[in-house]
C-alpha cells in the first residue's frame, strides 16, 4: 500500500500522520483514501475529476507533472506526498 502525506493547509479534512491506501496509481490511491475520508476530495479534485490547479504532488522524491499525477503508477511501497502548489513570481 502507498504511503500518503499531507501538508498542514489540508489538516482539518485530511489524516493528520501518514495513512496507507491501495492502488495501482495516484488516482486509485486517492479513491481508496476518499472513501475514508471523503470530504478531501473536493480539496484535491474538482468537478471533473481532475486534480485542482493548486495541488501538487511528490511521488518518491519526484514532483509528478499536474497533467499525468493522477495516472501515475505507484508501488506498494511508494510514498505520496500531496502539497498546495505555489504559483507567482
């Protein structure tokens, strides 16, 4: 199972330590989570099913690109971590 984490701006909706959640990628991992926890997913995915602009995703150390996070494949032993992004200059 995929280990996933959670910034503090997602405390009041999302575990507060690490939780682990089956899939074979980001999406079905989230899935998993949403059925835990289901008012996180209108933090991280928006009407379509996408994930929000602001989100961001690691996957093993690696920034995921926004458009591919979702369908990325994970291991049992990956770690998520799942972050606001920061936009600007």
């Amino acid at each position: 199972m995929a280990e996933l984490h959670f910034t503090a701006w997602l405390r009041e909706v999302a575990p507060k330590a690490p939780v682990h959640a089956d899939g074979a990628t980001v999406a079905e991992a989230l899935a998993s989570l949403f059925e835990v926890h289901p008012n996180l997913r209108s933090y991280l995915l928006d009407d379509q099913g996408r994930l929000r602009k602001h989100v961001c995703i690691f996957a093993d150390g690696t920034r995921l690109a926004h458009g591919a996070a979702l369908t990325f494949p994970v291991r049992a032993d990956s770690k998520l971590y799942v972050m606001q992004a920061l936009s600007g200059g």
